[in-house]
C-alpha cells in the first residue's frame, strides 16, 4: 500500500469535528486486515490494536486526527443566504470564493459558494482588507428560507471546504484535509507493517475525534488503551515557501519530522515537551530504516498530544510529522512520499521498543 492512494481517498471523505463517522468506518475497514482487534468508541475514536510478542513489553499508542476544520451555520436568511461561523482555526483571508459543503439533518450534502463581494463593485478601500467569516455568507442557490430548510439545512449544520485532491508536479499533492488525512494514511501503512513483522510491543494505532475543534478527543481513547508511549503523527509547518522561508527549518519532500518544542500561549497554555529517550529512539530507528529525520521547533502550534501527555501517569510522548504547506487552507501541499517515510520511521520505532526502554524521563 502506498501513502498516496489513501490520501487520496481519505482526503475526498468530509470529516468535520463532531461528523467523523464516515471516515471513521473507511480508516476501520482498512486498518481491520492488520489487526487483532478493532473497536470504535462512543466519540467516534477507531482503535486498532496489533499485539506484541511481549506482553510486558511497553504499550504504544500512535495516533493521528480523523476530524478536520471546517463551519457550522449560524443563521438562515430570509432570502436563502447562509451565515456560517468557524469551527476550528479557519484563516479567514482564503474564504471569499471558496466553494463549500453543507451537510443537512439529512446526512445529505449540498454545494455552496461563499460570495465575495462583486470586483467592480468594491471600493478601493475594501480592496485589500479581510473580511471576518460573520460578515460572509453562503449562497446554495436557495431563494427563500423555506427552500433552504426543505433540503434539511438549518441552524447548527456542519459545512466543510469542498472536498479536493490534485496532483501537482514533482510528486505534490494539494488537497483539502491533508492535515490530518496523510497521518490517517501513515497508521494504514504502520498497521500493514507491525501486521508482516511484530514488534515487542503491543501496539494501538488509533483515529481520533475533535482535534481540530478541542484537541481533547484523544484524551478519551487513551483512558481506554492506557499507552506507556504515546506517539503523535500531524502535519508540521515547512519553512520552504517564500513568505516562511527561513522561519521553520523543515522542507517538503526532505522525509518525516520530529517534534521538539511546540506551544500555544493564546488563552490555552499547553503544547508538547518530547521525552528525550524516545527522541533518541526516534533518531536510531531512522538511522536503522535509511530514512531521514527533520528537526521541527515552533510557537503557536498545538496538537492533541498536548492533552493526552497528561493522561493516566503520563505517557513518554512525541510528536511525529510530516511536512505540510498553507495548513488549514482549501490548497494543503504536501508530498505523500514524506508519509510513506515516517510509516517506516514510526513502524521501526515500534519495533525497537522492549521491556528494557525507560519510560522515566529522569
Ligand atoms: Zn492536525
């Protein structure tokens, strides 16, 4: 299997917070063949469980985020407009134009377009400002209220960027939802792997809920597989395009990512302190595997790793990535042959993993 097919797949299925159950019986499905065991909890969390050949052996959860950002309808207008509202971190500056997915009471879902204001009628001031998402507005091609409420949409429905996948030159992709659908893609390839060639460790690869909306999702599966390690798999911000050139230090298409610092300050407070034992071990599989290893430090990100270190008596934990570019647009950039390489990177990690790994970090 390869990381490009199932992003591919898994990229064109919406899966808003809250609205991840498509998704989550796809990723079960395609995980089920690898593992001993496979459940979906009651949020929607998939876990699949692939049992090591020593019981006593550390527990290792490796997880990525089913769920992506997206909109909830906040108003219906008399006149078949939609006012919607954020749900997650949607950059406001790529929203006019956008063309979107509204899903119904129904489960249906129906195409709209967030209208900008008409060019020749915008005046030079308004040219170069961004418009809060509470001043847009959708526009299904409803003509009344009524129409739009006989499809099933009303206040409270999701909407998510139309779902897209494209292939670019050099092995690119632009997609929607690569963040996190090419971590979904990376525990595929990891359970196809541990599946050949088992490990010590037993090992759950886990989908996880709300990430985009409450980073707290996972927190609930971890209550449930008790991990000893616990290791994320996200998307991480490259600094090789112009506008961030040189403000990140990892590339695309360069291989996978370790995380090392990240913290968000702005009325959150948390974000993630690797435990170095595992960065080591991080080091030492990518050596073993001939995969390189990129080095990612940065303010203002936060993961749900962030939450569930604090789980149970605090799991030994990192944060694995794979480099993204224009995170939380329509467009995401990423190279899929990067998610191909941290499967193998975190699979060999799993593998190195015995009775004898120190989970204490002093
Ligand atoms: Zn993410």
């Amino acid at each position: 299997m390869e990381a490009r097919n199932l992003l591919k797949a898994y990229c064109m299925i919406p899966a808003i917070s809250g609205y991840e159950g498509e998704l989550a019986y796809s990723f079960l499905e395609d995980i089920k063949p690898f593992c001993d065991e496979t459940t979906i909890d009651r949020a929607g969390n998939v876990i699949g469980k692939i049992e090591g050949n020593d019981l006593s052996a550390p527990t290792i959860m490796i997880f990525a985020h089913l769920d992506s950002l997206g909109f909830i309808v906040r108003r219906v207008e008399k006149d078949g407009f939609l006012q919607i509202d954020r749900l997650g971190g949607i950059p406001e500056k790529v929203l006019p134009g956008c063309r979107l997915k509204i899903r119904s009471e129904y489960g249906s879902w129906h195409s709209g377009v967030i209208g900008p204001k008409a060019h020749h009628a915008t005046p030079a001031e308004e040219k170069y400002k961004v418009d809060l998402v509470t001043s847009l507005y959708v526009d299904i091609g409803a003509s009344s209220d009524e129409e739009v409420r006989t499809l099933g949409i009303e206040v409270g429905c999701p909407a998510v960027y139309e779902p897209m996948y494209t292939e670019l030159t050099g092995g690119k992709v632009s997609a929607t939802f690569v963040d996190d659908r090419g971590g979904v893609a990376a525990l595929v390839l990891i359970a196809e792997n541990l599946s050949k060639s088992r490990p010590e460790a037993t090992v759950y690869v886990v989908g996880t809920v709300w990430e985009e909306f409450n980073l707290r999702g996972a927190m609930m599966a971890a209550r449930t597989v008790k991990p000893d390690i616990a290791l994320s798999i996200d998307v991480m911000l490259t600094g090789d395009t112009p506008d961030l050139r040189n403000k990140f230090q990892i590339n695309i298409g360069d291989g996978p990512a370790v995380g090392l610092y990240s913290f968000h300050g702005r009325g959150t407070l948390n974000g993630t302190l690797p435990h170095e034992g595992l960065f080591k071990l991080a080091k030492t599989a990518a050596a073993n595997a001939g995969v390189p290893l990129q080095r990612f430090a940065g303010l203002g990100i936060l993961t749900d790793m962030a939450y569930l270190q604090l789980e149970g008596e605090g799991a030994a934990c990192l944060e694995l990535g794979f480099p993204a570019r224009y995170t939380h647009s329509p467009v995401e950039v990423c190279d899929p042959s990067d998610i191909d390489k941290l499967a193998i990177l975190a699979s060999e990690m799993a593998r190195l993993v015995d009775i004898d790994f120190e989970l204490d970090r002093y």
